[in-house]
C-alpha cells in the first residue's frame, strides 16, 4: 500500500514538531515537503528530517507530485488563504488551527450554505 505523501506549510517551531511526528509516527504517512517563506529554516528541517523537497512557496509544494496532503502550520491568520489555495489545487489539507479558531477559518475559507463542515473538537480538524 502506498503511504500518503504530506507536505507541511510553515516549518517554525510547532509546524517542524508535526513534521517530525509525521515523519516518525504515522506509518501511513511519508513526509513528503516541507514549505516555509523562510527558505533556508525549510531547507534546513529538510535537511534534518532526511527529505528532499523544501519550498519557499505553497504553490511550489503544491505543485510537488510527491505531496498528497498538507498539513497547514502557519499562523491561524494565514491558513484561510492557505485552505482555499490547497483546495482550488484539489488538495485534502489539515489546518492545524486549535478549534476556537476554526469556526471562523472555515467561514473565512467557505460559504457554509454550499460547504458544511462539522467541528472535531477532539482532533481539532474540519471534517466534511
């Protein structure tokens, strides 16, 4: 079975600490790219975690044909932008947003008439 290649956007403090549970933990998962505006703090988690592809730019990650799914670390005020960027790339993407913050990244990022989203509070995921 193939693993699921995962790219993760923003590689500070807390998105590199789920890079590294991805790339440890999830034996379904393969950590795939990893994008950060600060290129050499991505080329250097690359670097550390033993993948090849690191980004400076979403778009670039999502262009990856390796990056199945992504994993959005960025600071909550970015991932709206970030959400609909993966999904008009028709990419599954994971916000990292704690769940007091993703009822209004949601709105930001769909109209809930035309896309409902119930809130995991345990997983602190938007789940369709």
């Amino acid at each position: 079975m193939r693993k699921l290649g995962i790219g993760v956007l923003g590689v500070g403090e807390m998105g590199k600490r789920h890079a590294e549970n991805i790339r440890r933990l999830v034996p379904e998962a393969r950590l795939a790219a990893v994008a950060d505006v600060a290129a050499e703090r991505a080329s250097e988690v690359a670097a550390e975690l033993e993948i090849e592809h690191s980004f400076r730019s979403f778009d670039a990650m999502l262009e990856c044909k390796e990056v199945d799914a992504v994993l959005i670390a960025t600071p909550d005020k970015f991932h709206a932008r970030a959400i609909r960027e993966a999904a008009a790339a028709e990419m599954n993407c994971f916000p990292s947003a704690n769940s007091h913050g993703l009822p209004r990244i949601a709105g930001d990022c769909f109209d809930a008439d035309d896309f409902p989203l119930a809130i995991d509070e345990q997983a602190h995921h938007a789940v369709p």
